[in-house]
C-alpha cells in the first residue's frame, strides 16, 4: 500500500497524485486529501490506483446519498459538496482550455450551478443482462443492478421498477431500455435487442399497466455497432417539452437536454446574446428539435437549422409552426455538408452545439469563409475539442469574448460550457 497526497482533480472524473515522481489516478479522491492506495495497473508513466484508506479528510467531502456509488459507474462525485463539485468542474474547464488550446488568457465567467443537483434527469438508458438491471461499472461493461437512481427523476425510478416485472414477459430479453420522460412527465421508451425482433411482447395497453400511464408508447430497435435502428414503434412516439413560454415535441429518436432544470437558463444565455445585435441572418448547427433556433427566430430575420437526424428535423418543422416561428427554417443535412449554402446566406450569427466530436474540418473552413460573420456561440458538452476548435478559430482572427462552465451533469465528470467568439 502506498500514500498519496491528491494534488487536483483532472477531466474524467479522477484525482492525481504522486507515487517516487511518477502520476498516479485515482477515483473518488478531493485535492488535498492524503490517501492510502493500491496500485492496480502500471504503466510506464503513470500508476492506475485505488483509494484503500482516506489518511487525511477534505472539509468538503460528504456521506454519498447513494449505496451504489464507486460500484456503479454513473457518479464521479457524489462525496463532494456540490458546490465545492462545481468549483472543481471550473477549474478543470479552463485548465483544459489552456492546456489543449493554449487559450491563456480568456474571460471567464461564473459558473452557473444546476438549480437541483439530484432527480435532474429526464433520460435514462438502463442496461439489461438476465436479471440486472442497471448501469455499467466504471471502465466496463458489467452491469450494476440498482432499485434506484438518485439523478433520475421519479417517474423513471418508477419505470426501473416496472422494467423489473415485465422483462419476464419478453421472449427475448432487449439489452437496454431507453426511458424518457418529459417535463409535462410523459414517457416513451425504446427497447433495444442485438437481432431483429418481429413480434412485440406486450400491447400498449399492458405495457402502461406496468410502466404506468403516462406511457405515450414503446419501440422496438435493432442495436447494430452502437446505432440503434428502429424496427416498429406502438403508440405514439413523441412527447412535449414545456420551456418557459416555448413548448417543444421530442420524438423518442431526438436529442433533448437531460438536465430538465437547466435547459431554460441555456435558452436564456442564448436570447441574451441574440439581443445585443440586429441580426438579419443567423444559423443553428446541430439544431435537434429546434431548442436554440426557435427562439433565436425570436431576435433575428431568419434562422436556419441544420441537423442530421430525420426524427429531430420532423420534430423541429413541427416546432417551428407550434411556435408560430414562421422565420425560422430547418434543413436535414450534415454541418459539414452545408458550406456552399451556409456561405452563399451569409450569416451574422452562428450557434454551434455539436456532439463530443466537436466540429470538423469542412464546418471550420466555412465558418472562415462567411464575410458577414461577427459572432459565433459555442455550446459544447467536451472541454477538450471545445479548446481544439476555439484554438483554430483564434489563430483565424476570431476572439473569445465570454467562456462559462453551466453545469448541466451534476455528480458526474461531464462538462458543458457556452463561448462567445466575435470578430
Ligand atoms: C448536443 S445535440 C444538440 C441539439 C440541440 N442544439 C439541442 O440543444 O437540443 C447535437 C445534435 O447534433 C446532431 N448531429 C450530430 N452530428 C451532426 C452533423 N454532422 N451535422 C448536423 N447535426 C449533427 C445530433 O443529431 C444532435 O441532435
């Protein structure tokens, strides 16, 4: 057993510390704290560890709500004070943007905390084998089974104990069930199996019997080399999601923020900076069901939305009329193929809120070759290609105006943030 004094957390969820000069990780650590560990897998930089004792205790850690928690892999940190959590999650922030885009000195702006930190969750995949149900462990793919998840909301700790009764009555067991539940606490759910499956275990009316009536409807999908391919859907297969004073339909294949209780302070920042500027054309890159473009629709002329999910793109058309948003338009395509239009429309505004990849090459070059571009919003849930890409756009004349760390994922590593660049 050694001992390690944690000097900081890093992105990912672990803390470093010190072994006779070479790093070593380990989970479930704060900085400051000494710890006992045990060396689990060396390698020749670094030392992979456990925590076996905490020596030394930092003020800020916690009793975790959750028996679960350091077995199953959905939390990083729910034994350190929330608060103290997102301080952290800060400095992790910015000392990625410095580090992979050597993005000095920027403004930074506060933090904005999740106004709840437990139950914030309106999305959850459940994983199946047999008779567990749960989550993965951390760093692999054995399944956790839990009763209850203190991130979701109620209605889909509910739908983990009907699960429980009805897996029985499939003849072939799905390996993931997919639960979504909106803010007007309607619920579809997608099951998905490793081979095609004709028939459906259950009707809608039984299904509901289990998982309750809130139940829009259910699908079946093939998983194949991780893209979940729809096979049939009973029921309906969209559900509403109210935001202030905009409401929006999400299909079960549609993207939507999982934090229900941030997604209106993100449409807040965004119309915030929307109304600084007359802006006559602006574009939403990665627009899903049209969370950002329809109110950007609200401070500019026009507004295109740009997204490659067919299920997103229906769900946005059908948004842009139940918003009255007769502005703003949406177009199924990839960024990446959209150049020659985007550069033909001439934009003032770009809002980009891409997948962890960030954006790509093509989207960057195009971005440089829009005369009338003055600024771009970058929502991003990944520090680390956020600093790559904010790097390339400063080295070609554009400036960060404001970065903030929103948190959108308490109690676990993850990252999102909102960057103004102008030029
Ligand atoms: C982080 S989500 C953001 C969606 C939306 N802005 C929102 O807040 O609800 C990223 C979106 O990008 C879409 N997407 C992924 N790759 C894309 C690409 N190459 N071109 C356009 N959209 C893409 C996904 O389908 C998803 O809807």
């Amino acid at each position: 057993m050694m001992k390690i004094t944690v000097e900081k957390l890093i992105y990912g969820g672990k803390g470093i510390g010190k072994i006779d000069e070479k790093v070593c990780f380990v989970p479930y650590v704060l900085p400051e704290e000494e710890v006992e560990v045990d060396i689990i897998r060396e390698k020749k930089s670094f030392y992979e560890c456990v925590p076996v004792q905490i020596i030394k205790t930092s003020p800020y850690r916690k009793e975790p709500v959750c028996r679960y928690f350091t077995y199953c892999g959905g939390c990083d940190y729910l034994h350190i004070d929330y608060e103290k959590q997102v301080e952290y999650k800060n400095e992790i922030f910015v000392e990625t943007l410095k580090r992979v885009g050597k993005l000095d000195n920027i403004p930074v702006l506060e933090p904005v905390s999740s106004p709840e930190n437990l139950y914030y969750r309106n999305r959850a995949q459940f994983k199946i084998r047999g008779e567990k149900i749960g989550f993965f462990k951390k760093e692999s793919r054995e399944i956790v089974n839990i009763d209850y998840c203190y991130l979701l909301k109620k209605e889909l700790n509910d739908a983990l104990s009907g699960l429980r009764e009805i897996l029985p009555f499939f003849s072939f067991q799905p390996v993931e069930a997919q639960v979504y539940s909106s803010s007007e606490n309607r619920t579809v759910v997608k099951f998905l199996f490793p081979k095609n499956i004709k028939k459906v275990p259950l009707g809608l009316k039984h299904m509901k019997a289990f998982l309750g009536e809130s139940l829009e409807g259910f699908g079946m999908y093939l998983i194949k080399d991780g893209y979940a391919r729809r096979i049939n859907f009973v029921g309906s297969p969209f559900v509403y999601e109210t935001v202030g004073d905009y409401r929006f339909r999400v299909s079960a294949d549609s993207f939507f923020q999982v934090n229900r209780f941030q997604v209106k302070n993100l449409i807040d920042l965004v119309e915030n900076e929307m109304k600084k500027d007359s802006i006559s054309v602006a574009f939403d890159l990665y627009s899903g069901v049209g969370t950002f473009s329809i109110p950007m629709g609200r401070y500019a002329q026009k507004v295109f939305g740009v997204e490659i999910n067919p299920y997103a793109v229906q769900d946005a058309n059908h948004n842009r009329k139940l918003n009255k948003a007769t502005n703003v338009f949406f177009h199924r395509a990839s960024a990446s193929d959209i150049n020659r239009f985007m550069i033909k429309k001439n934009p003032e505004l770009v809002l980009l809120d891409p997948p962890r990849t960030g954006i790509d090459s093509n989207t960057l070059k195009a971005l440089l070759q829009i005369k009338n571009l003055r600024k771009i919003i970058y929502i991003s849930c990944n520090p680390a290609t956020l600093a790559r890409d904010l790097s390339k756009l400063t080295e070609n004349g554009f400036t960060v105006v404001s970065t903030r760390f929103i948190d959108m994922f308490p109690h676990t590593y993850h990252i999102e943030s909102l960057t103004i660049l102008e030029k």
